[in-house]
C-alpha cells in the first residue's frame, strides 16, 4: 500500500473516532436483573448478557468500543468480581466492537470459529482488528460452560443472521440469549453478505425454541426482555413472510414487485416491525434474495 494511501486511511480513522465518541458521549447503559446470577445491560447497540456469581462474572457481547468503560461501570455497581469469560454471538460490530477493552480487563473471549475468521481478516475500511480483539478459544457446534455453578449451552446456529451465530442457554436460571437471531418486534437483519439466509434464520428460532418454556426469559440480540409468546409470533412472522414472498416468486413476480409490494408485509408492517433499522421494502427484498440465491 502507497505511503500517501495509508495516511489518508490513519487520517479517516482519527476522524472516525472521534465522531464515536460523540456520537456516544451521551448513551446510558442501563441493567435489568432477570433472575439471580442473570443480568441484561442495554446501551447502544446488541444487548449485553451478563452471570455474576460468587467468583466471577461473565458477558455476553460487549457493544462498542466508546462504550467499554460505561459498560464496566456498570458492571461494578453489580458485582466487583472479575471478568473471566466473553461470549461474541457473532462478529458484527455493535457486539464485538468492545472486545479489546474487555480483554484488557480481563475477559477470555470465546465465539464460533467463524467470527474469528472474520475478525482476522481485512476489516471494510482496509484495516485489521487488534490481536486483543480476536477471540481466544472457538468452538465448531456447541459448546458447554459451567460457571456461576451453573451449566450453559453455547451452539451454533448456521447460516442464520451471519455464518457465526452462537445462542446461549443458562440451564437453571433459564435465560436464553439468541444474540441478532432475535429482533424483538421488528424485522431482522439477515446479513445475507456474511452467510445470513431466512431458511437459516427460521432453522435457529426453532431450534432455541426446543429448550425454552413459558418461564424462559429471553434477551434478544436488539428489543426489550422477552418471552415465548412472542419469540412464537415473531417465528410465526417470519414463517409468513417467507410464504408470501415465495409464492409471489413461484407466480412470476420480479425482484421490483416483490420490493415494491406492500401487501405482501402490511400485517406486520401495521404492528409496526417496519419501524426499526430493517424496513419493510428492505426485509421484503432481502427474503427475496436470500430465497433465490440472487
């Protein structure tokens, strides 16, 4: 790479962080306890999974890097133990973004061989992560954890939201953390340029939905804390979509009709899915991609 070329980049990057810190100069990040040992920290970005225990303490996704010292503030007023393990459910960087301010603090970061992959390699703007951002141990399937005395289940999910997704099950606090295969209310970004496909997406809720029961807590990757009730309804809408859009396909619908077609979402468009950063004319065409391989 040409000199002149890499300091344009370094220059960009300055320039992008300090529009970061701005932009989260005033995000608050706030704690919900859901159980004893089970805690969901919401801020900017994917919802934060956080056990405490006697020990230790244990995360689940960390946001953005602006945001660690936040999100370690808040942890204290928690627990004062220390960090010991972090969960990626996938790469993106409204989950991983804090990796290195994690790892530092002394966090082992665990994720799918897939989000280390694409952790390591060349980023969008031609740079690379840090060697403290890259997660330390992978797993291929599954993967059990006891801590907190308590089992949890870490799997992966393929082809889902990403290539890398993991869901979390805590087997006694039952509390289930699906990470982004999991908007509560809202369309998904299925991220269909890192492997994400609706066929997949639907696969992994159905999946989860094997070990939960009406008592589950649910922290989805984006929304508020839910439940099966409407971890159900959103399968149920993502089920119907596919249907629609796979029949306007099978009648010889275009790419433009089907983008274009309102009706084939306005049910859930009207309970307002549409509202957040997935519209309805963009979860309309992605499904119309991800079914046709285009």
């Amino acid at each position: 790479m040409k000199p002149n070329k890499i300091i344009l980049l370094l220059f960009a990057s300055l320039i992008n962080l300090n529009a970061n810190a701005q932009r989260f100069d005033k995000v608050e990040i706030k704690a919900a306890q859901l159980t004893e040992k089970v805690y969901m920290l919401q801020g900017a970005g994917g919802n934060i999974g956080l056990s405490v225990g006697d020990q230790e303490i244990f995360i689940i996704d960390d946001q953005f890097a602006p945001l660690s010292q936040k999100i370690l503030d808040a942890i204290k007023k928690i627990s004062n133990k220390p960090l010991t393990f972090l969960v990626n459910t996938h790469f993106h960087g409204d989950h991983t973004g804090g990796n290195e301010n994690m790892a530092k603090a002394g966090a082992t970061i665990i994720a799918h061989e897939n989000v280390k992959k694409r952790l390591k390699g060349i980023q969008r703007d031609g740079t690379f992560k840090s060697k403290e951002t890259i997660p330390v141990i992978t797993f291929n399937d599954k993967l059990n954890i006891t801590i907190n005395d308590e089992d949890v289940a870490v799997f992966h999910v393929s082809n889902a939201h990403t290539d890398g997704d993991s869901i979390l099950y805590f087997t006694e606090s039952n509390v289930l953390h699906t990470g982004d295969t999991y908007f509560n209310g809202r369309y998904p970004y299925i991220d269909l340029n890192s492997g994400g496909s609706i066929n997949g997406y639907i696969e992994a809720v159905k999946r989860a939905m094997i070990l939960i029961n009406e008592d589950t807590k649910i922290i989805p990757g984006h929304g508020q804390v839910s439940n099966l009730t409407e971890y159900k309804s959103f399968l149920n809408m993502l089920e119907t979509l596919r249907g629609n859009i796979q029949n306007a396909i099978d009648s010889g619908k275009s790419e433009e009709d089907i983008q274009s077609d309102s009706s084939l979402t306005k049910d859930y468009d009207d309970l307002d899915y549409g509202t957040g950063f997935i519209n309805s004319e963009r979860i309309r065409l992605t499904i119309y991609k991800s079914l046709t391989g285009k």
